[in-house]
C-alpha cells in the first residue's frame, strides 16, 4: 500500500450425531488441552493414525459435528458460537515461485487443528467488547488507516465501529470486523479460548493439500468468488461469496478483510513440520487479500506484514485451535 502516513510496508509484488451431554462431557475432558497447542506444535511431526491409535476424545469431537459440503467436519465452538472447520493432518505444499518473500515452495507437515470458516464478524467482535471492556488499539491511538480515492491516510476517529472513520457497522453485523490490529485480534481469539492461527495453518485451510493458487482452485478470482478489485467498494458478509469455498470449505479466505496470523514475519527455508515462523520479530504477516485488492493479492500464497499496533479498514482475522474448548 502507498501511505502518506503509514509505514513502508514488504508486499512482495509486489457419524452421526451424538447427544448433548455426550458432546459436552468431551469438552469437559479436553479443557486443558487448548493451552498448550501452539506451545507444543512443532515439536514431532504428526504421526500416522491406524485404526487402534485414533484419540477417543477426537472422535467424539467429531462424532458431535456435521460435515460439510466439501466432506470436512465442522463444529460450533462453544465460546464465541464460531463454527470451526476441521483441518486433518498432513502434509500441504506452501509458498510460491513467484515473489522472493514467497519461496521457496515446500512440502510443509502439519498436525490436526481447526479454523473458523469465517472471518469473526462485526457481531462476534462486539459481543467480546461488550463483556471484555477491551478497547482496540486503533481507539486508542484515535485514528485508523484508510483510503480515501488514490492514497491511504491515517483518519480521526476510525474504528471497528467506524472502519472508514464515518459509517458505523449497523446493518453490517455479519461483515468481517475491521480496523483490527494484531494485537487486537490476538486478545479476541484468547477470550474465545482460541489463537491466531499460524501462516501455515492459515495457508492450508485456504488453498487445500495440492497447493492451489486460491482458495477455490488455480482459475482467475472472478466476481461471484470473492470481494475484491473494489467491485463492491466495501466489506460483504461473511457469507457471501459460496463459490470461493476452499478446499475444506473456508470462506472469506481471499478478498473481504487481510487476516492476521500469529507468526513474526520472516523469509527462507521454514521447518518441515508445524513451522510456526522466526521467534522474534516487529511485524506479524497477514494474508487473503482485501476487497479494494487485485488478483495477485487474493493468492493464498501472498503475504504482507506489519506491526503489531497497526489496524487499517481492510485488516480483519480468523482464529484456530487444537480441540474445542468449554464456553466462559
């Protein structure tokens, strides 16, 4: 983006149903298990299952669930009432040929996990600071970044409640929140008992195991599978755009909002297994593109980055976790 105020930035263009009370009692028994996810992944590749080896409670988990149209179960996690998709392990090719802070393309093994299939919504985000009291960096700072025609500014009073600094988000619950920062999205997803998820689990659950080049295969974005190019010139809800299902059935992974993932930006050769990017850094990577963005920005193996504070009308997130967790 070009910015009279903002910060340069590195864009490189550049079973069947069981009843409730089964359901519930396996939430009970994996309650701690959400804690330490992303703690211990990364440390062992996933190993293959055989029959005898499959986790009881994973089971369960997903007995309880429905399947989706793409054959993946889904579940509704009981915090936030975000329905989550279930990502099973394996391995996925990440990264393109295409741009420098792409490469290189790799075979990347990763555990299960789940992923909201949208975006959290304007609704979602407005329960949080109703019962959190948490206020968002952009209201803090008291400006937001936007753009107005040709450039970006930093505009007075932009917030998740008015992303472009004028028109709020009634009518707009079920649009993906905006003028989120990094850490803003963070503090959601650990309410909702969740985290960001990383930018290979985030790349995954958008383009699939084959390494497509966008969520919905290698075909050219067009205007029925995503929000984007500023044909719509705003964010859409989440569940707008069907035809851009991923290949586990994901929305929203291409166009609408940027989506904030938990790792630090780097470049170069990532782990093999559950990378999760450099321990250190100053600025975290966002992916999927926006609704003002072009074709090349909507590929899931595009990625940006930037620092932890800053929000803009076009940054939302999604949030991931090992196993469903108990509500508040």
């Amino acid at each position: 983006m070009e910015t009279d105020d903002a910060p340069a930035t590195g864009t490189e263009k550049k079973k069947k149903p069981v009843t409730i009370l089964a359901a519930i009692a396996a939430f009970i028994i994996i309650a701690g298990a959400a804690a330490g996810f992303f703690l211990t992944r990364g440390k062992a590749p996933p190993p293959a299952e055989s029959a005898s080896q499959k986790h009881p409670v994973k089971e369960e988990i997903s007995e309880a669930g429905t399947k989706n149209t793409k054959g993946f179960f889904e579940i509704k996690h009981p915090a936030d009432q975000s329905l989550m998709v279930h990502i099973p392990a394996g391995e996925f090719i990440m990264g393109s040929d295409k741009y420098s802070a792409e490469k290189p393309v790799q075979k990347i093994a990763l555990s299960d996990y789940y992923i909201d299939k949208y975006p959290v919504t304007n609704l979602q985000f407005q329960k949080y600071v109703n019962t959190s009291g948490y206020v968002t960096d952009a209201e803090k700072k008291g400006t937001g970044l936007v753009r107005i025609g040709r450039r970006w500014k930093k505009v007075g009073g932009a917030s998740w409640k008015l992303p472009d600094g004028v028109t709020g988000i009634d009518g707009k619950e079920n649009h993906p929140v905006s003028q989120v920062s990094y850490n803003d999205a963070r503090s959601y997803c650990k309410w909702a008992q969740k985290e960001l998820p990383t930018e290979a689990m985030w790349e995954k659950a958008a383009r699939g195991p084959d390494g497509n080049e966008f969520p919905w295969g290698n075909g050219d974005p067009m205007e029925d599978s995503a929000n984007h190019d500023s044909y719509v010139g705003s964010t859409t809800p989440v569940t707008a755009y069907e035809k851009g299902r991923s290949f586990y059935g994901l929305q929203d992974a291409a166009g609408n909002v940027y989506q904030w993932c938990q790792d630090w930006y780097g470049t170069g050769q990532r782990a093999d297994t559950n990378p999760s990017g450099p321990e250190t850094g100053k600025e975290h990577v966002i992916k999927g593109g926006s609704f003002i963005e072009g074709m090349e920005s909507l590929r899931s193996a595009n990625r940006d980055r930037y620092e932890p504070n800053y929000s803009s009308f076009l940054f939302g997130f999604r949030c991931a976790c090992d196993f469903p967790v108990p509500g508040l």
